[in-house]
C-alpha cells in the first residue's frame, strides 16, 4: 500500500516507519523538519500551508493517511496557537488526503479528550478520571486545556468527513501517554502505591505498540468512523479494579457493574473489531 505518514520524525512517527519498512509498504513520510529515520528519508512540509500540503499529497496520492502531525501537549505553545494551528494542520491534512485519493485516514488523538484535564496552569481540574468506565472509545469528550480540545476538533473533523465521503474510513486513536521502548512501561509505574487516584487513571501504551496497532488499522477492511482508546491493562501488582473503585478512585462513573469488568480501559471492542489487543509488559512491583 502506499501510505503517508505525517510528523514522522517524532517519537512514533520513526516507530511507525520502522514498521511500516518491515511490512514493504511504500511510504512517504513528512514532518516540519526533515531527517532521515531507519533509511526513510523524511521530507520537510510545513503542514500549515495548505497549498504545498495539498502538492505533496496529489504528488505521492496515498491510499492510507497516518496523521501524528501536532503539537504534543498543552504546554509546547500558547493556547490560542496551540489550537489554532493543530486544528488547521489536521483539517488540510484530511482534505488534502480525501482529494488525493485517500481511502483510510488515522489520525493521533489524546486521553485527554476525555480525562477533563490539566486546566489551567497545567493543573488538573480534578484528580479523580471524569471518564466512564470501562473506556472504549464511546465515552463523550470532556476536555480541560486548549491541547485537548484541538484534539476533539479533529476527532469532528474526521467524522464529518468520512460522513460526506462513504467510501473513506476514518480511525481516531485516543493515545494515552506513550512510553518509548524498549522499557515497555513507565518507571515511575513499578513505584505507584495505588494509594490516590490518577485523572488519566495511569494509563500508557509502549511506542511499538501504538506504531504496531497504527500498521495493523492501515491494512484493515474497517470501514466508517471509529474512535477507539488503546491502554495497557492494569500492572501486575496493582489492586484489583473493585478494590481501586472502593477506594482511591471511589466516585468514578461506571457504566456496567464493577464486578463485570477487571480493567479500567477495556480492549474487546478494539479486538472485536480489528483483533489487535494492547501487550500486558510485566512491571516489577514496588520498591520496598
């Protein structure tokens, strides 16, 4: 397939080319600056302007659109710029790759379009998840920073136009943090006392592993807008998910009994509908 993979010099954007190399895909990769990434060479694009994105997609004419392009976080800008420019990057790049020829779209969303948080200042409105759980990928946005919101704005985006293009399919992955390899989980994780609560309920997938589910969407016969929210499950030695509801996290909204879910971000409707399913990476237990 040929398939176009935006901010590719980033930390998954190099993960994903990697794969994308092994799998003998043709790809062309951009980013804002060019770099060379596994023997890909990676093309400068400034994605804010639309005319040479729109150039640079009816040049290659993907089949497959992968859009990690934006600023990162809500810290990397203010925001006013912060959302003005991620939400104008993400909208040329899905009209350029619907004219181009494109017919799967993914696209990097956040945790935080759901987690309510952080607000201002980079605080967290509140340390409690606002999220329902198990999380799917069906939960209503609710955002805290300007971050979040340019990211439920492109989640629209790709609604709206896979809804007036039938015959495009549109994945929005709402990626927790992402935990480069090959450590597999967050260090600060194996220390966690499970004694207070997280408002992104600690939840992470490793880089190969988000790069590895973006390369299986890109081959997948999915069809229509979905959004999904990948997670590992629950270290090892964390309590059991009712002990966690009854204490730190007591108060969280549950949409099914708690004792008919053992994790708080549920992987059967990804698995159902892609058979991909997040790695459960073995975490050493807390320091004594």
């Amino acid at each position: 397939m040929r398939i176009l993979v935006t901010g590719a010099a980033g930390r998954l954007g190099r993960a994903t080319l990697a794969q994308l190399r092994a799998s003998s895909h043709t790809v062309c990769a951009v980013d804002r600056h060019p770099a060379t990434s596994d023997g890909v060479t990676v093309s400068a694009l400034d994605l804010l302007d639309e005319m040479a994105t729109r150039a640079a997609f009816d040049a290659f004419r993907p089949e497959v659109v992968i859009h990690l392009a934006n600023h990162p976080n809500a810290s990397v800008a203010p925001a006013a710029q912060l959302y003005r420019e991620n939400t104008a990057m993400t909208w040329h790049v899905f009209a350029a790759a619907i004219d181009a020829g494109a017919r799967r779209i993914l696209y990097a969303s956040s945790v935080q379009t759901i987690s309510g948080g952080p607000g201002r200042e980079n605080v967290y409105l509140s340390d409690l998840p606002v999220f329902p759980l198990p999380v799917d990928g069906t939960e209503p946005t609710q955002v805290g920073n300007a971050y979040g919101l340019s990211k439920v704005a492109g989640e629209q985006a790709l609604a709206l136009l896979v809804a007036q293009h039938p015959d495009v399919a549109g994945v929005a992955l709402r990626f927790p943090m992402l935990v480069t390899d090959p450590a597999g989980y967050p260090p600060w994780l194996s220390d966690v006392a499970w004694t207070r609560p997280h408002p992104e309920f600690h939840a992470y997938l490793p880089i190969g592993a988000a790069a590895d589910l973006l390369v299986t969407l890109s081959g997948s016969t999915l069809a229509g807008y979905h959004v999904f929210t990948p997670a590992c499950p629950l270290p090892a030695h964390a309590p059991r998910l009712s002990a966690l509801l009854d204490g730190p996290y007591r108060g969280m909204t549950v949409r099914r009994p708690p004792d008919s879910f053992t994790q708080p971000f549920d992987p059967e409707r990804l698995a159902a509908l892609t058979g991909w399913r997040p790695p459960a990476p073995e975490v050493p237990p807390p320091k004594a």
